[in-house]
C-alpha cells in the first residue's frame, strides 16, 4: 500500500515507518512525507533520504478549509492509500476526516481514552497513573478518538518526569507504529463502521 505521512516537526515516528518499510516483506510502501511546517526537521531527513517530500505551510492559506483541501489534492496526486499522521499538529476539518474514513491512522503518547490532547505526560504524571503508553487508532473528526488499532504499555517510574516517561513511550512509539500499519495495511485489522475487526492478536 502507498503510504504518506503527515509531520509538524522531529518526525521520529515518521523515521521509524521509513526504516521498517525497507524490509522486502512490508506491505508498505513511504511514497511521501508532508509537513505543515516548512522547516520540519523530519522533512529534511526525509528529503535526504530520496522520499518525496513537501512543505505545505498553512500560514500561507486563507483557512483551514484551503488547507485541507490542498492536502487532500497532493495525497491524491501521491496515489496515497493509507494516511499515517505522525506528529502532525494540526485539527482537521471534517471533510478531510471524512475523505480519509478508515484509511488515515494517528499515533499518540498514552493509552487512549485517557489523556486525548497536549501536554499528555504532565497530565498522566498529575493524576498518578502507574502504566502510561501510546495507542494508534483510526480517525475520526474528534481530537484523538476514533477506533484502536493497537496499544503498548510502559510503567512509569517513581522518579519519572514528563521528559523521561515521553522518552520511554516514544521507544514504544517507534515499535508499535510501524506492526500496527504492517496490519492495517495488510488487513489483518479490518474497520468497521465504529469496531475493529481483527484477524491477529494485539501486540
Ligand atoms: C509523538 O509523541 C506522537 O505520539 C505525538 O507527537 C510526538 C511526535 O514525535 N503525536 P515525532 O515528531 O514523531 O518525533
């Protein structure tokens, strides 16, 4: 399947995607790399790497609906299939949600339901919880909701801080993204309208 990634800045997880997809028995394929940030450094390592790349800065659009419609355009040209947003920080409207329906996957650093949002370690660490994680789902046009691909668990630590526990679930980060898209893009996780339909153990 032809993938393209959505970034706003590191771009690790992006990384992560492209170094898995060398494998020969990958079922996906990175065939481009968007930023809405123009000076994204995941963007530039990508662009080193011969992955097409492009910089669409959204303060160059009158709206968001520009935007997006701008975004869909350059994925379609892309022959994209699947969208791995990755890092990307931006809300979406609800017409690109929905030309994506069941083909865009987000990643995010806890174990949604909990913690949908910013400043997702500070808030875990405030309110105590002992296991934090990250959670790949499906999209939907409400922020972080949306069907769960996949989860994976971390302890946190008595002496934990936001930086440390952050540096702990991105190495799960880095794992879980790229097994839970060689499944989806394989379909070894089928969508339904709101349920998963699994044909695989969850790792
Ligand atoms: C990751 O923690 C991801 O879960 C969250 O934003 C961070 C992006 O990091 N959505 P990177 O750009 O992939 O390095």
């Amino acid at each position: 399947k032809r993938v393209g990634v959505l970034i706003s800045g590191r771009g690790s997880n992006m990384m992560s995607l492209v170094e898995a997809a060398k494998a020969p028995d990958y079922p996906a394929e990175i065939v481009v790399v968007v930023s809405n940030r123009p000076e994204a450094p995941g963007l530039a390592w990508a662009k080193d790497r011969g992955i097409p790349t492009i910089a669409l800065d959204h303060r160059t659009f009158r709206s968001r609906e520009e935007f997006d419609d701008q975004l869909h355009r350059l994925l379609l040209a892309a022959r994209v299939e699947i969208v791995a947003c990755a890092g990307f920080m931006r809300l979406m409207t609800p017409e690109l949600v929905a030309n994506w329906h069941n083909r865009m996957i987000n990643i995010h650093p806890s174990l949604l339901p909990c913690f949908k949002g910013l400043h997702t370690h500070e808030r875990a660490l405030a309110a105590g919880v002992r296991i934090s994680g990250c959670t790949v789902h499906a999209v939907r046009h409400e922020m972080d909701t949306g069907p769960i691909l996949g989860q994976a668990a971390v302890c946190v630590a008595a002496n934990d801080t936001a930086e440390s526990l952050a540096a702990r679930v991105l190495a799960a980060e880095h794992k879980l993204y790229p097994q839970i898209l060689r499944l989806f893009a394989s379909d070894q996780i089928l969508l339904d309208e709101n349920a998963v339909i699994t044909k695989h153990s969850f790792p």
